[in-house]
C-alpha cells in the first residue's frame, strides 16, 4: 500500500486515537446537574431515541458489558435522568424511560452536536452518493475490524 491508501489509514488512526483518549472527556450544559461523562449523556441519548429500550440492547449496541450500562443506569436514575419500568411481557426486564430532566440533557445534547457537528453535517450532505458509499463500506469495514481485533 502506498500513497493516497497509507493517507487513508493514517488518518483513521489519528481519528481513532483522538476518540479513544476523549472518552473522559466531560460535558458540562451549564449547571452542576447537567454534567455528564460522555457515556452518561450517550446512554441518555439511546433512551431518548428509544423510549422503551432495555438495558441489555442499549449494552449489545454500544458493545459494552451489561454491568457497565446497569452502573451507569443506577447513577442516572439517583440523579432523576432515567426511570425503569417493569415490562408487561417479561418480569425479569425493565423498560428504560427519560425523566424530564433526562429530556431536558436529551435535549441539551442534540443542541450541542447540532452547534458543534454543523460542518460535518453540511460536508457529508454535499458529497454524491457514490462517495457517501465508499465511505460508508469503509467505516463499516474498519468497524468490523475494531471489533475483532485483540
């Protein structure tokens, strides 16, 4: 591989890199109870776009343990963000819901990226779709990777 491929994979390893050492990384919406660690506000994220979720989902899709999620769950439901219902069909489970406090952080959180994301938005809606497909088999790619990778 050289040239503009060795460009390519550099780049995703830059951009790789930089996710990985911002995973501490806090938000902070203005006020002492809308601060969160960015798990913290991508859980709430999932819920808001899936009232309803289960715990176990919301672990297979961020590709974490579900200890993990169900800490996170018990910090978010001490602070009034999350509530947990117990689901008609299966007892065992509980159904994931937003308080509105958990709202009012969904909400925070989508202005946020909406500031903050706009150029990327605006560059991948100007880009053809032939373009928008490489690079959407790349990225799946490159995910597959990732995740079997040691």
């Amino acid at each position: 591989m050289e040239g503009l491929g060795i460009e390519v994979i550099n780049a995703f390893i830059t951009l790789t890199e930089n996710i990985a050492n911002s995973r501490t990384n806090i938000l902070n919406f203005g006020s002492e109870d809308m601060t969160f660690y960015r798990g913290e506000i991508h859980i709430i994220k999932m819920v808001g776009d899936y009232p309803g979720i289960f715990s176990s989902e919301i672990a297979r899709r961020f590709g974490i343990t579900r200890a993990v999620v169900h800490k996170t769950l018990l910090k978010l439901e001490e602070r009034d963000l999350v509530i947990k219902e117990q689901d008609d069909e299966n007892r065992k489970r509980h159904n994931l819901f937003l308080t509105e406090k958990g709202q009012l952080a969904y909400q925070y959180h989508e202005e946020y990226h909406n500031q903050h994301d706009k150029s990327l938005f605006d560059y991948v809606d100007g880009l053809p779709s032939d373009q928008l497909e490489a690079i959407k088999d790349f990225l799946e790619h490159a995910n597959n990777l990732i995740q079997n990778h040691a």
